[in-house]
C-alpha cells in the first residue's frame, strides 16, 4: 500500500503541485483548534427532520432509510403516503420492506416529541438510479488503515447513531481496504488462502462473520460499504475481485453490502503501459454491468485517482462517484486547491453522478505517510470549516474518515451542521462555481433547487480578510434575505451585495434567498 501511496505523492510531486506546506501533518504541533468559536448551534429539543429530498432506489430490492432527524428522543415518527411494500417503525423512523414499482413517491415525514414537531418532504425515485444526492458516511481508511478489525466497524455504527450523524443524514459505514487476506503480511490473522476451493473469497480472521456485521449495522438502519480491486491484489496487497468479479460482487451482495469501492491498484499490471481511454473503462464497464444486475441497490464508487478524465464517463459505466484525484490524505495541506481543480469540472456532476476528491479527514486521522495511529488533525479549525464548506459546495461525497471513538466536539460541530449539509445535499445536484478569485481569496457559489443560492466566501490567506460578493456577480437583483448558514443566523435583507471578514485560512458561509 505504501508503494503506491508513495507513487501517487511521487506523480504529484513531479507535477510540481506541491506547494510549501501551510500546516505539518509529520510534526503536528499543538492544534490550532480553539482559533474560532464552534459555529453550528447546538440543535434544538424539538425534532428537526434532516435528509435529503430525494431518494433513489430499484424496484423490487431491499429498502431501508432511517429518517435523519434531531431532537430529544423519544421521536414519534409517521409518514404519509408511504407505499404498501414498506413499513415504518414509529419509534426508530427507520423504513423497511422492497422498493415499489418504478415511479415517483411523494412522502410527507413527520416527527414529534414533547418539545415540538417536524415535518419534511421526501421523494422517493423508484427507478434506475441510485444516490440522487451525494452519499453521506464513514470510511475506515484514514483511521485504521490495516488494523480495522469486524469490531471497529460495528463501533463506529454505534457511534454514528450515538453522536447524532445518523441524524444529519450520514449513513453508509464502509469498509475500505485490508478485510480480505494477503499472502504476505506483518499481522498473521490477515493471512491466509485467499479463496475456498469453489473461489469463494475468505476475509481475515478479523472478519469472523460478514453477514453478522451488515445485519448489525442495518439493523440501526444504516448502510454497508465494502471495497475491492479489479486487479488481482489490492492497493494494500490482500486478494483482488480479478477473475472472480461476478462471484465477488453475488458475494457482497449476499453479505449485504450497499456499497463498493472498486481501487484500480494491481489493474495497472493486467492493463499495461500505455492504457488506452477503454483500457481504462474496462474492468469499470464489467463491474457496472454485473452490479446493475444483482437484486440489491449497491452504490458503485470508482476509485481510479482520475485516469481518463472519469467524470467524463463514470456515468456512462453505471458508477455513481468517482475519484478525481490521488488520495488526499497526501495533500491535506492543498485542499483548497484540490477543491478548486474539482470546480473546473464541476459540469459533470449531477444527481447520481459525483465527483469525489475523497473524503473529509478531520478530527482524529493517522498520518497517510505512514499509515499512522489516529492523532488530532493539526489543521486550524478555520480550514476545517472551510474544507467541510468546500466539499458541500462541490456536492462531493460527504464521507468522513477519521477515528469515530474519538469524535470532539469541534469534530462534530464541523461534520453535523444540517443546514451546511442541505447545501449539499440539494436536489437540484450543482457544483459549485467559483464567480471571483484572487491570490488569497475567492468566493463559490452553488445554485440549489429553490431559486436560492448557496455563497462561500473563503479566504486562504494567514491573516483575516475583507470578502464581497455583490448581487450583479450572482446575476440578482433587489432586496434579498441573507442568511449566515454556519451560524444559522439570519443577516436580514440585503440590497446589492454582502462584504464581510473572513478568518485566516477559513469561510463565511451564505445563503441567499427571495
Ligand atoms: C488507495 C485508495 C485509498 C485506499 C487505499 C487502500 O490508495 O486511493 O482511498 O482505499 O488504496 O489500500
């Protein structure tokens, strides 16, 4: 895995695309932290239903979909207009049954407790497509790296319920690389045969039961993702889906995986030198092909750093998200530009077709370098909302990999803010687009379904910066009601244009509206 690690880094590096370094991730000083106040207020007692507004599924497979919703528990929840092939348990808020006929369902969901009450539309899209708005959930990667073990998973299951994720929206809890076996490997209990003598793929000792572990994490409504490689090994070295794809993927699906992360890796070896644009697709199209014919909804996440310019055809292999770039554990320090490059192609973003420049590593994160044992990210905390307010202007996938037993309170309060995560998690499926850019400051902004705009004014310089944006650059006109969305504050309304200081190396997030 380090080999190829260190690869990508290398290419970067060649590339001349690493710049001096704004913070270390090899010697963390004392982490800035406490440089600004927590900006998400705390949610209220009275329930708040969260979530997307629409939601894909194929008719006839599984369903589950745990209502996101806050608020003091216990929550009473109904939902009108749910179609007879599912059922809702009032008590969790978590639906269960098979996907209806192909067509659209108009949902009302409500919530109640002794506070107050909710209510919150959804759409539900039986029909083709799958992840109408970006997926939102955690990776073990930047965590546990070879050391995830069955129990960890289940931990952070437990943990994405107990902290409150579950109840902005976050939901698939995927495994990454390392479950499988290797043929070599410092840890005896992830080695061992690859497959049974019928080509079954074995996981490691750590992974005693696999259809135990989804079970539990289904049975809190929530999602599992699993990962492998078409080539014959891993990044990481453990055993590969190569020749063994369809069995692989009727496998997962049997396991009840929701999702799969399929890592180019040892492919290169099987595609040679020179790899043509449908040398690049093949072992893409074959998997899309074979997962689109399974009785399971499975979200299909390309993991192939970019090659071929994929977010030109990702779609076209039934992939739902694609990896634009190498592993961003390496440039923690760049991702400013990491997410401007993926704004350039933010076209090809739609609803079911996503652009991914990895996931949000904050909190407790092992050093990439080094596959390292999780230690509080010496990023500041201004940049921490920054990245967190780029990936939701991209309507990248929101997939948080840090240490989930050890979530702090600045963690959470950048990952849980439901109205940032809105933002996101939009219908319409835009990415954002950068209107003014200048050497430290530049300004994002994301149209969303209801005629509102989204506005990130970030600064990336050391010191805090004066940030406008006026109604002609947004193409508006007139009195319009500002609305500072980290802070959920409403700034009243505002007739031409809205200026404001921005922290050093941060955001001041807006939404715009009639
Ligand atoms: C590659 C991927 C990472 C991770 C590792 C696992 O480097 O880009 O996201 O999955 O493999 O070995």
């Amino acid at each position: 895995m380090k080999k190829i690690h260190l690869f990508v880094f290398l290419i970067i590096a060649i590339a001349g695309l690493v710049p001096s370094q704004s913070f270390s991730m090899e010697s963390p000083e004392k982490p800035i932290t406490g440089d600004q106040e927590l900006l998400t207020p705390k949610p209220l007692q009275s329930p708040r239903i969260n979530g997307p507004l629409v939601y894909g599924c194929r008719p006839g497979h599984p369903f589950l979909y745990r209502i996101p919703c806050q608020g003091e528990r216990p929550i009473q929840f109904e939902v009108k207009g749910l179609p007879n092939e599912l059922l809702l348990d009032m008590k969790s808020g978590i639906i269960t049954g098979k996907t209806p006929a192909k067509g659209e369902y108009d949902l009302i969901i409500q919530a109640k407790n002794s506070k107050g009450k909710d209510e919150r539309k959804l759409k539900l899209v039986a029909g083709d497509k799958l992840s109408l708005t970006p997926p939102m959930g955690w990776n073990h990667w930047y965590a546990h790296y070879d050391r995830i073990t069955d129990q960890m998973m289940r931990e952070a299951a437990d943990v994405m319920i107990k902290s409150g994720m579950a109840d902005v929206g976050y939901q698939y809890v995927n495994i990454d690389d390392c479950w499988m076996n290797a043929q070599k490997n410092s840890d005896p209990l992830r080695v061992g045969p690859l497959r049974d003598d019928k080509g079954n793929i074995i996981p490691n000792k750590h992974f005693p039961d696999m259809k135990g572990l989804t079970d539990y994490i289904h049975d809190k409504g929530l999602k599992a993702g699993i990962y492998t490689s078409p080539g014959p090994r891993t990044c990481g070295g453990f055993a590969g889906a190569w020749q063994h794809e369809e069995q692989d993927a009727k496998q997962f699906a049997n396991w009840g995986f929701d999702f799969l992360k399929y890592d180019w890796c040892s492919y290169g070896e099987l595609a040679g030198k020179k790899v043509t644009l449908e040398g690049y697709q093949k072992p893409y199209v074959k998997m899309g092909k074979i997962l689109k014919g399974l009785d399971r909804d499975i979200v299909f996440n390309l993991c192939q750093y970019g090659m071929g310019d994929v977010w030109k055809w990702g779609g076209e292999v039934d992939a739902h998200c694609w990896r634009t770039g190498g592993d961003l554990g390496f440039e923690l320090d760049r991702i400013f530009d990491v997410a401007l490059k993926n704004a350039q192609i933010g076209q090809y973003n739609k609803p079911g077709e996503w652009n991914d420049p990895d996931y949000i590593q904050i909190g407790w994160i092992g050093n990439a370098n080094k596959m390292g044992i999780p230690e509080l990210t010496p990023m500041p905390a201004s940049m921490q909302y920054a990245y967190m307010s780029l990936w939701s202007l991209l309507a990248a996938p929101l997939i948080y990999s840090g240490d989930m037993s050890k979530l702090d309170k600045l963690t959470l309060n950048i990952l849980c803010n439901p109205e940032v995560i809105e933002v996101n998690q939009d219908p319409l499926g835009k990415c954002g687009e950068v209107i003014q850019r200048n050497k430290e400051c530049f300004v994002m902004i994301k149209n969303l379904a209801d005629g509102s705009k989204a506005v990130g004014l970030f600064n990336r310089g050391k010191s805090p910066a004066d940030v406008s944006v006026t109604w002609a650059e947004l193409g508006i006109t007139g009195g319009k009601n500002v609305r500072d969305i980290w802070r959920q504050k409403n700034l009243g309304v505002i007739d031409d244009k809205h200026i404001t200081v921005v922290p050093a190396q941060g955001v001041v997030m807006i939404k715009i509206s009639k």
